[in-house]
C-alpha cells in the first residue's frame, strides 16, 4: 500500500513542472516520509515471512492462495455435512410395528 502510494506521489511529482516549487517540495516530503516507512516495515515484514514459512512475496501469495483454497473445501464439507442431516431428517425410517401391537 505504501509502495504504491510512493510510486503515485513520484510520478505526480515528475510529472510537474519546475515552476510549482511548493508542491514539488510538499511531495519529495511525502515521499520521503514513506520511503522512511517502508524502510521500518521492512525487517517486521521479513519476521512475520519468516514465522509463515515464506522466503518472500510470492511464497506468502502462494501460502494466502493455499489457505483460501482449504477454507473453500472446509465451508463445502461444511454445507454438504448440513444437506445430509438435512436429507436424513427428510426421510425419516417408518418404524416397524410389532405383531404383538395390533
């Protein structure tokens, strides 16, 4: 999120022209302020990594994709376990009558 508030700030900032200093100056602030940011996020990032098992961004994405997928096929089981006791309560077996009861 900060990187690409970072990248939209450089680009807003490249795109001026030298004539409007102020704005210029109030945006290298910015992004100076966020690239401050990123750099204190960045060994709490590699930490929380680390703790998932993720070497970097794209085993984290895997692992996220990977957890989705188990919770799709937990809430399936889930909704199947429901329609069978669903089922069950439909059909309910007529009980036997005994010989004796008539």
């Amino acid at each position: 999120m900060k990187t690409a508030e970072r990248k939209q700030l450089r680009a807003e900032q490249d795109s001026l022209s030298f004539i409007h200093v102020i704005k210029h100056q109030k945006l290298s602030e910015q992004v100076a302020t966020l690239t401050e940011d990123l750099k204190e996020l960045k060994p709490e990032k590699s930490m929380l990594l680390n703790n998932m098992g993720c070497a970097d961004d794209a085993a984290f994405s895997k692992f996220k994709k990977d957890e989705n997928a188990e919770d799709r096929a937990i809430l399936q089981m889930k909704r199947e376990r429901q329609h069978k006791f669903v089922q069950k309560q439909r059909i309910k077996p007529k009980k036997k009558r005994d010989i004796w009861e008539r």
